[in-house]
C-alpha cells in the first residue's frame, strides 16, 4: 500500500472515530469539573423537556438547588470515553468526596447526576442518556447515605438497567429490601463500604442476609472506627475497580453438564479479612466475592428425582473432573469445600426429597449417574457436616464401589431411611477398601460416641485430625488446607 492511500486509510478512520465522538457529544456550554468537562441541564417535571444550561461561578464543582418545578441534570464527559461509553450515575449529593469518579474519568467512564430522589424525572434523564446519547444501558450507582437508598431503590424498580452499585452507608426503604431479589436475579454485584459506628450499619446487614440469600454477589468493607462520615476511601480504585470489574464482566459460558433449564446463583466465602488500608490511614474489615472471588452455583431438575441438584463450579475443572457428592449446603464459613473449588473440584449437593424424612438413596443414583455420564468421575468423595455425615455414610454403604473416601465434619453416624445405622454397617466400606476423613473438635459432644466409635469398629483406613480446644462449632476446622491435600489423595 503506497503512503498515499494509508494516509487515505487513516484519514478515513479518523473520520470514523470522529463521526463517533459526535454522535455522543453534549450540547451547551461546558465548564471545568475537576479537569473534566462538565455539561449542565435542567428538565421540567411536568413536561420533562431537557435544556442546556451553564453552571455558574458561584456553584464552582458543586451544584446549586434547582428552581421550583424543576431538576438539575450534569453530565462529566471524560477525554477519552472507554468502548462502550459505560457510566456511572451519583445517587445524590453531587461532588462529595468525588474521588471514585475522577478515577472513573480517567477509566473512560462518563459521570452523570440528578436530583433528586428516583421518580419519573429519572426515567426521562436514563433515556435521554441512553437512547439519545448511545451511553451503555446499564450504568454503575455509587450512592452514600440518602444516594445509597436512592441507588437501591432505582435498582430494584429497574433490575435489568443496573451495572453495579456501590454503596456508602446506605439509607435504605423496607420496599427496597424486599425486592433485592430482583436485583440477585440479575446478578448485579453490590458493594456496600461502611463505618463500624455507622448508626444506620443494619441497613448494611438487613441487606446481605437478603441478598445473599437469594444467591446475589455482595461484598462489604467496614472501616475500623468511623462512623456516618467521612464517607468514601481516600484511595478511590477500591471503588473504581468495582465498577470497571463490573463493567469488563464477561457471561459464564453454559457448563456441558447442564440440562437446558436451571438456576444461577452465587457461592463465595464470608470470612472476613483484617487488614490495614495505608492510603487511607486506618484498619479495614472485608468479606464478600470482590475481597475472596467468586464460583458459580447452578440448581436443576433431573427426570425421577424430587428436590434440586446443586453443583458449585470450579474456574478450572482439574483433571479427571473430581468432585465432592455432599448431602448439605455448603455456605460462606465452608473452608474446606472453597479449598477444593480453588483445586478444581466440582461440589455437589444431592437432592432431598421434599416429601420424605430423608434422602431417598434411589434418587442420589440418578443424580450421580446423570453427572458421570456428563464427565464427571465416577469416584467422588462423599462428604458432610454434623448429622448430614450419617446420610453420606449410608449411600456410600450401598454404594461402595462408586466412591473415593468419605469425609465428616464433627459427624454424626445417623441416617434418617437407611435400614441398618452406619456404625452398624462399616463392613462394605471395609472391603472396599474405602479411606475416611473425620475433622473434630476435642470438645465436640459427638467425639467419643460417633468418631470415636466408628474409629474402633472401621477396619479399614481411617484418619482423624482433631483441633484442641473447639466443640461442634465452630465446624470449619482450623487447618482446612490439610484437609484438602488430604481429601485430594483420596482420589489419586
């Protein structure tokens, strides 16, 4: 290509980019928003026309209080905006602690505001964003205090038009919680960053159990010591990384062992994690998916079963597709199950029938037979916590051939619907040759009458790892990654 027609080529692309630009430009005259240029708006609440305006002087970053029977619009426009246009909306109080934002300026991110309070107006200002000005379809929130509560309630009358929403000891309305439900469904991550005094810190709480129960991704940091203010962190890439993770998300591919319909959800550890933020100069309290990363948690139906099968997915399966067959949720405190999710184990949790007293062992077949069929290997290790162990205990009695080990978790050797109890049937594991795990407390009730017992009558291998000093619970034991290792030669 001669010089002539790349520099026709480029002069073309050019052209493109520039054409671009265009379509997304703000009309009205601009001003200066912290090295940014900041384009003003106001809009009718009757009519809802959208004019350009000038901020004056006298607002400097800040933004005076709109006339009567109207609202005051901003858009910050960074220089260079990132694919996409994506953005971020301020629930309230415009150019407090505006840290996050600027970061997000420089992220190609434009910053956009209203006031006040979520009504109509705000669905006028989305579409005038969005469908006149090509700004992505789902905008970020970063909301403190009142903007919190105002991020959650747009978030949970528009679920489906959310990126993320940071919020900053949030205000919150009893509607609001309960319809984060709609927002899980979503899969909307949330972040909520508070004070430790915070008088309002339940809002914070009341709405992880929520979400959290409905399978949605939150993740909460508690500043040591503070209280309502000062608000945001002094290192804003905490936040802007939030938002732009969010942003540069990707759809989890359909895994091959699913059927064509099931649930999404979450699984990530709740154990919090002290450390110290220098930037900001004080001591920092974090749990949730964005602090400890995050698998995918998928439930379904199969032919002939009652009651769900649920399987957690490792981000890479290991080799041969080894998996844990549970007879119990896992949860956040589950250490030894996300120890084997990060080796690339599969957990899976077998369906209880809703209409029994107990698992039905016929239908843990079709589940396990279902799974293997779709590549999972046909020795899993079965395992359980306090009474579940019992369950696992008497499925793999039945069905000793099909398993790798058995693991308990301060156990209890009863089975609700087998035949025979467990501590009175060990000889099929035996003969199998079928290697067990036990983790127990020293003062764990159960020790003598259950482990202990079982240690006596199991002529086969058996290990038991005990923790001085803890009872029944807590049941996460205190040096899970040697459980791992140890459950992982299981398998080998």
């Amino acid at each position: 290509m001669s010089n002539t027609m790349k520099n026709l080529f480029f002069l073309f692309l050019f052209s493109l980019v520039a054409m671009s630009v265009r379509a997304q430009s703000f009309t009205g005259e601009k001003t200066d928003w912290h090295g940014f240029d900041r384009y003003d708006f106001v809009m009718s609440e009757t009519t809802f026309q959208i004019k350009p305006i000038k901020a004056t002087q006298r607002e400097g970053a800040g933004v005076a209080g709109p006339e009567k029977g109207m609202r005051r619009c901003i858009v910050v426009v960074p220089k260079q905006a990132a694919e996409g246009n994506p953005w971020s909306w301020r629930g309230c109080y415009w150019d407090h602690q505006p840290q996050a934002e600027i970061e997000l300026l420089k992220r190609g991110f434009h910053i956009v505001y209203i006031t006040t309070d979520p009504d109509q107006t705000w669905e006028v200002w989305y579409n005038f964003l969005v469908n006149e000005h090509g700004l992505f379809p789902k905008p970020a929130f970063i909301g403190m205090s009142r903007g919190g509560a105002n991020s959650f309630t747009w978030g949970t009358e528009h679920p489906d038009k959310v990126l993320a929403i940071c919020a900053d000891n949030p205000g919150l309305s009893q509607k609001s919680l309960m319809g984060m439900d709609k927002l899980a469904r979503q899969d909307v991550p949330i972040l909520n960053i508070c004070g430790s005094i915070d008088p309002i810190l339940n809002n914070t709480y009341a709405i992880q159990g929520v979400y959290q129960g409905n399978g949605g991704r939150m993740s909460v940091l508690i500043k040591d010591g503070t209280a309502h203010h000062p608000h945001s962190l002094q290192d804003p890439n905490i936040i802007a990384d939030f938002v732009e993770q969010a942003y540069k998300e990707k759809p989890a591919e359909k895994p091959a062992f699913l059927p064509d319909k099931y649930k999404k959800s979450n699984f990530y550890s709740t154990d919090p994690i002290y450390s110290y933020a220098e930037y900001d100069k004080l001591w920092i309290t974090s749990w949730g998916p964005y602090f400890t990363g995050n698998y995918n948690k998928y439930m379904f139906s199969l032919e002939g079963v009652e009651g769900l099968v649920t399987v957690i997915a490792p981000e890479k399966p290991a080799a041969g597709n080894p998996w844990i067959f549970r007879c119990d949720q896992p949860d956040g405190n589950s250490a030894v199950d996300l120890g084997l999710l990060a080796r690339g184990f599969h957990i899976v949790v077998a369906p209880i029938a809703y209409n029994a007293d107990g698992p039905l062992f016929d239908q843990w077949s079709i589940a396990y037979n279902y799974l293997v069929s779709k590549g999972f290997a046909a020795h899993p290790v079965v395992a359980g916590r306090g009474g579940a162990t019992g369950e696992v205990y008497a499925w793999a009695i039945e069905n000793p051939d099909k398993i790798a080990g058995i693991y308990g978790e301060n156990p209890i050797l009863r089975s609700s619907l087998a035949k025979i109890q467990p501590l009175d049937n060990l000889k099929p594991l035996a003969e199998a040759k079928v290697p067990i795990l036990h983790a127990c407390g020293s003062l764990d009730p159960n020790l003598k009458t259950q482990t202990g017992e079982a240690k006596k009558r199991y002529a086969g291998k058996m290990t038991v790892i005990i923790d001085a000093g803890r009872g029944h619970y807590p049941i996460t034991p205190e040096n899970p990654k040697k459980l791992v290792e140890l459950i992982e030669k299981m398998i080998k």
